[in-house]
C-alpha cells in the first residue's frame, strides 16, 4: 500500500512541474528515517544512441524536473570509463517544467541552445526528449531557453516546434533499446524485460549469460511492430536456480545466416 500511495503522490500535480513515473521506478527505503525513494532513468549516449542508466532520489511530486536535473548534471566517473556520454552542454540548468495534456514544456538555460556540431545537438534534444517520454503522462516536449519559445534548438540544428516524441529521435535510438532493468539492478526470477525495437518481423532474440559468458537460456520475444516501425515489447524470463551477476542480450537474427544484429545487453544482478 505504501508503494502505491507513493506513485499517487507522485501524480498528483500541486503546481505545473510533476509527471508519474512507471509503476517499476517508484520504491521506498526501509532505513530507520522510513525516507521514500524515487527511481527513473535518465537517457545519456552512447556511441550516439540514446542509454538509460538508473538514478535514485529523494520522493518528490515533481519527478519530472527531478530526472531532467540529474540529466544535465551529467554521467558519473564509471558510466563515462564504460563508454556513456551526454551531449548537453556544460552550464545548461532546468528553470521549470510544466506539465498539460501529455506535453512537457522544459525551460532550459541559454547553455542549452549553444550552437555545436549537428550530432551533439540532435544528441541533446534526443536526451531530453528521451528522459522525459519515459513518463507515461508525457508523450512530447516543447522547449523554452530562458523562458522563450524557440522552434529549433542549437543555432537552428533540430526542429522542436510542434512539440516533439519519441518519433523525432528515432535516429538516436538504437533498433533494440532495453528499458527494463537498467545496468546494477538487482532483479529476481522471472526477469521482466521491458524495451522497444525496430527489426525485422518484430522478433527479438534473446539469450542470457552468466559470468564466464555462458548462455544460460536462449529466449525471443515480439514487439507490437516492426520492419521499419518501432514497437514495444514485455517479456519474462525465467531462470530457476540462478544467481549472481547476468547479462542480458537482446539482437536480432539475420534472416541470411543467423548471426545477431543490432546486439544490445544489460548487466545485472539476479538475486536469489
């Protein structure tokens, strides 16, 4: 009940800032102060592609605002030694973020708008638009830079006027992108595996590795679409009498010869 008690605080809007997250990213901490916790994702890049990595808060009504500033604060020193990155420019700060019939307006500071290379600004609208569409009350964004509307962002780079989705970035989101879990969650079996995909037939091929890299279990899934449309998929997998450290990968199989494509993986712990 208490879970579920924080997710409705987590919708309830007092003011023009909060958005809810996913029923998996809500939880709370049994430490002796009983202070509640909030988890989400925030969207860095990683060889230009959209990565969700997971980030932990304080309970807040304004979640949305929440993971836009852990966004521009930035990968930490090990997500960076693994290869993450973020396109948003250094000294761009969140003035506010509204919330009105599935559209967040982010206010965003001047930094933000700098002009750059065409990549590093499709990058920095893509991990904007990414973090905030993981809310299932927001389905696009609009921007401000100091509090003024803008149709493009990055000296005209990226169109952004009407309000942008998930569509608009397609080129920035791998053909298979794992939503659920993220790199370090500690998960017990059955695995929920939650993500979207653009691939052939809409199957997802899947296998799971343990620590020395053996396939522990073959698997697949299929996304509501595919062949040149993205689609969602939710699956379990399930792996009795495992634990310890797993990695989750998820490709799609060349209809020529069988070898994976578009291969995508997630570590994580599986508990026992």
């Amino acid at each position: 009940m208490l879970v579920v008690a924080l997710a409705l605080l987590a919708a309830g809007c007092d003011g023009d800032e909060s958005a809810a997250p996913p029923e998996s990213t809500v939880s709370t901490a049994t430490a002796p102060q009983q202070r509640a916790e909030t988890t989400f994702a925030i969207y860095l890049l990683r060889d230009g592609l959209v990565a969700p990595v997971r980030r932990v808060t304080e309970t807040t009504p304004a979640v949305a605002r929440a993971a836009l500033e852990q966004l521009v604060a930035g990968p930490t020193a090990s997500e960076r030694l693994d290869g993450l990155e973020t396109a948003i420019p250094d000294g761009t700060t969140v003035l506010g973020v509204s919330l009105e019939d599935g559209t967040a307006t982010v206010d965003l500071s001047g930094a933000f708008d700098e002009a750059g290379a065409p990549g590093s600004i499709r990058g920095r609208a893509a991990q904007v638009i990414a973090t905030l569409t993981q809310f299932p009350t927001i389905d696009r964004v609009a921007f401000l830079i100091d509090g003024a509307p803008v149709e493009r962002i990055g000296d005209g780079g990226v169109a952004v006027d009407p309000p942008v989705g998930r569509r608009a970035i397609e080129k920035q989101t791998g053909q298979i992108l794992i939503e659920s879990p993220l790199p370090g969650d500690t998960v017990t079996s059955p695995i929920r595996l939650r993500g979207t995909a653009n691939v052939f037939e809409a199957t997802v091929s899947l296998e799971v590795r343990d620590e020395t890299g053996t396939v522990v279990l073959e698997a697949f899934t299929t996304a509501t679409s595919g062949t040149g449309t993205r689609g969602t998929f939710d699956t379990r997998l399930t792996l009795p009498g495992l634990d310890g450290r797993l990695t989750i990968v998820a490709f799609e199989s060349s209809a020529e010869d069988g070898r994976p494509l578009h291969a995508t993986d997630v570590e994580v712990t599986l508990a026992p």
